[in-house]
C-alpha cells in the first residue's frame, strides 16, 4: 500500500499540465501530458495556427484534474492504475 499524498500539494502541482500526475508517481502520464501541451502551444506559434492552442486547455484541463481524480481513488486503486493492471 502507497501512502496518500496530500491533497494541497496534489491541488498546487496540478496547476502545471502534466506535473501533478508526477508528484504522484505516475511519470510517464505526467511527461506525456506536459510535452502534449509544451508541442501544442509551440506548434500553434510557430505555424501560426490558432486552432492547435484551442486544444492547449483540453490538455490542461484533463490533467488538472486526472491528478486530482487519481488522489481522490482510494490506495488499492491508485497503485493498481500505476502498477497498470
């Protein structure tokens, strides 16, 4: 069993897109959504697209509270998701 973290900390870290998924262990997920929104925000500048920095809150979004969802789950669930069962 994986000692809860808390919900301050998971609420703070968040706030940044991909970096509460990290706090709570779950690295992949978290790296995934930050490049996500990083290469969203970049494209939409550089080709100067601004329907791709629409999608930028989607990500957001999903992952604010994807990590708030996953520390609300009780602690057998939670390590089944990062186990990945």
């Amino acid at each position: 069993m994986t000692r809860k973290k808390g919900k301050l900390m998971t609420f703070l870290w968040s706030l940044i897109p991909g970096a509460g998924e990290m706090y709570l262990g779950f690295f992949k997920t978290g790296v995934s959504l930050m490049a996500a929104f990083v290469i969203l925000l970049s494209l939409s500048g550089f080709l100067q697209l601004n329907v791709l920095s629409l999608l930028a809150p989607v990500v957001w979004f999903y992952s604010f509270f994807h990590a708030n969802n996953i520390n609300a789950l009780p602690d057998d669930r939670s390590e089944e998701r990062r186990v990945g069962k």
